[in-house]
C-alpha cells in the first residue's frame, strides 16, 4: 500500500519559498516540445524523430501512450516541500529505465547472481547473445558503463541502430545508423538502446524471473510506491526461462514500452537511491553497490553505471560535484544532490531547461 510522503514547508526545510517557485515556474514555463500524443501529425512517433530514426529497425514494437503535462516534486531531507502538476499519473519515461536496472544489477551482485562484475557475461548466461568471439568478452561492468561494443540482433533489434549515436544538447545524429567498426570490448562508450536491452536480458537469465517482479517485491513495494506503475516489453521479447514464457524489458521507450510511472514513484526510488539504499532500517540494495556505481567510467567521465555524473569535462560548475541524475528523453529527469539532501524530479521538461532548473533550485538552498 502506498504511504504518505511527510511534507515540509520550504523555510522549516532551509529553502527560500521565492527562489523554489521561481525554480518551478522555471520547469513549468519550458515544457517539453514533444506532442502530447507522443505522435507528430504525421504519424510519426516522437523517437524516430528524436533520434533521426530510419532504415530497417524503426518499428514500434511495445505499448506507447499519451503523455501528461509539466510535473514535479522535490524532496529536502525526505520531505516534499514542493509538488506541481499531476505527480502520480504514470507516463512514459524513457531511459530513466535504465537506472533503475542499474538498482537490479545491484541486486544481482549482492544475491550472488553477479559473482564478479569483471567476469564475462557468457559464463553464466548461456545461448548466442554472448557466444561470439566478440561477445564472449564482454563483462557485466562493460554492459553497466555502456562500452561492452556487443555486436548482434535481439528482439529483432541490431546493435547498427545506435552507432554514432549522440545524445544531449546539440546531438548530430545525421550519422546515426550507418555501421562502424567496433572496437574491444570496454573501450569505447556508445549510448545504444540495443545493448542496455541485451544487458536487462541477461539479469532476466540470472534472475530467471520477470524483472518487474523483481523490481516491485524487493524495492518498489518496500518503498511504499503506488500499485500503479508497470514495466512493459516488446510484443517479441518474449523468452523460456524453467518453461515459463517470461517478457524481457527494455531500458527505454526507443521502440515503444519501458517503465510507465508517476513523479511521486519515482522521487520514492530516487530517495532510496539517495540513502544508498537503505528505507525505514531496512538495507534494499546492498550499500557497497553505490560506491561503484557512481564511479566515473574509464570511457566517459560523466558516467557510471548507468546514472548521470557531474563530472569531467561536462560537469556544471554551478551545481555540487556529487550530484548525480537518471535522465529520459522528453525529458524525464531523476536529480540527486547529496551535499544538500535534495531529490528533485522533473516530467516533460525541455532538455535544455533540465541543468537551469537544479541551479535555481541550489540557489534557494539558505
């Protein structure tokens, strides 16, 4: 059952209230650019355009809705002490995904499913996803830092549609798509949607049951998160598991699916996040998980496994060094600023407006 947030006014919590609402007008005023329908009049979905998507793998094989309006909600100290539009209406959120299963592959390491992140995938996930020559070298920690260079079709999906793939402000994507040569294995970092479904394939083969299942009995419901969201795959991503037809799930909404949900489900997974795992005295994701998780990878300084680091050459300087982030086209943003116990999250904000928003709200820290 879902439990009540504690609130808190902005000045008991150490904000100012005029800086906070300048901060959420802010987000309000640059909403995102994305239909509504998540449909260009064309017919187009939002993805293929996003990301200049065409060729052979731009259908769209999992569920897509409607999405909402601006909406938000920031917590000081683990308390709401601003909230606006509908925070608990489940929409699309896009590569968000992919952080939280960064939080299951945390899970695996510490049941022992993951013995060593440097081991390569192969040796306990059998079939041909990590068969190749190529494949074989991959390890967990390259799928988690997005450099394994995993090279194949899955889902009927090929490794092709992400190469030279660039993301963020100012992305040229007009290269995207056409095949390059790959490198070794952990040497090369590469935003592909396709290798983040090939590693939330191999947890499903670890955990050999529906990671959503994992998901809402050992963090979601612990967390106290509505009944509401789901996590939704292909129409092909079926697979047999112990003779159970189990959906593999996607880390994102490319080609439709992904985790559908609410602002306020996720401030509660960003705040369990942001005390390293740990809600109501109980340890949910082992501690020592969080230590690796938010080191920079050896390819892309603002990045780790599978969360968004500001640091390296693109870190803000306006904002703490410490602060990390789960980011979705759209844009969905989860923002963690440990140095000043702050979880802020952001629906269907313009990209470029998401760093704008968290600056206003440091500046109203007193």
């Amino acid at each position: 059952m879902t439990s009540a947030f504690p609130t808190l006014a902005p000045a008991a919590a150490g904000l100012s209230p005029t800086r906070l609402q300048a901060a959420i007008d802010f987000a309000i005023a640059h909403e995102s650019p994305w239909p509504r329908s998540m449909l260009y009049p064309d017919g187009s979905y939002v993805g293929n355009v996003e990301w200049n998507e065409s060729g052979p793998w731009t259908q769209i094989v999992g569920p897509v809705a409607e999405r909402g309006g601006p909406a938000g909600i920031v917590l000081k100290g683990g308390a709401v002490v601003a909230e606006w539009g509908d925070t608990e209406r489940p929409d699309m959120t896009f590569s968000i995904a992919k952080s939280y299963l960064s939080a299951l592959a945390g899970l695996a390491v510490g049941d022992g499913l993951i013995a060593d992140l440097d081991e390569p995938v192969g040796k306990t996930v059998d079939g041909p996803h990590f068969a190749s020559p190529h494949n074989a070298k991959i390890t967990w920690r390259h799928l988690l830092h997005q450099n394994s260079e995993w090279q194949g079709e899955i889902f009927e999906k090929s490794d092709q549609v992400d190469h030279n793939r660039q993301i963020g402000p100012g992305a040229d994507n007009s290269r995207k798509g056409q095949r390059r040569e790959l490198r070794e294995p952990g040497s090369f970092y590469e935003y592909n949607d396709v290798r983040v479904n090939a590693l939330s394939y191999a947890l499903l083969r670890r955990f050999r049951r529906p990671l959503p299942d994992v998901l809402r009995e050992r963090i979601m419901d612990p967390i106290g998160a509505s009944d509401g969201w789901r996590w939704e795959g292909y129409e092909n991503s079926f697979v047999e598991i112990d003779g159970r037809r189990i959906q593999s799930v996607p880390g994102g909404g490319h080609w439709g699916g992904g985790l559908f949900i609410g602002a306020k489900d996720h401030a509660r997974f960003g705040l369990l996040i942001a005390r390293e795992g740990a809600w109501e005295g109980r340890q949910l994701i082992p501690q020592g998980w969080f230590g690796q998780m938010l080191t920079p990878s050896p390819t892309l300084a603002n990045y780790g496994f599978l969360w968004w680091l500001n640091r390296g050459p693109a870190a803000n300087p306006k904002l703490p060094a410490s602060a990390f982030s789960a980011m979705g086209a759209g844009s969905n943003v989860i923002w963690i600023d440990p140095e000043h116990d702050l979880v802020a999250v952001l629906r269907w904000i313009d990209k470029s407006a998401s760093e704008g928003f968290c600056e206003r709200l440091v500046a109203a820290v007193a």
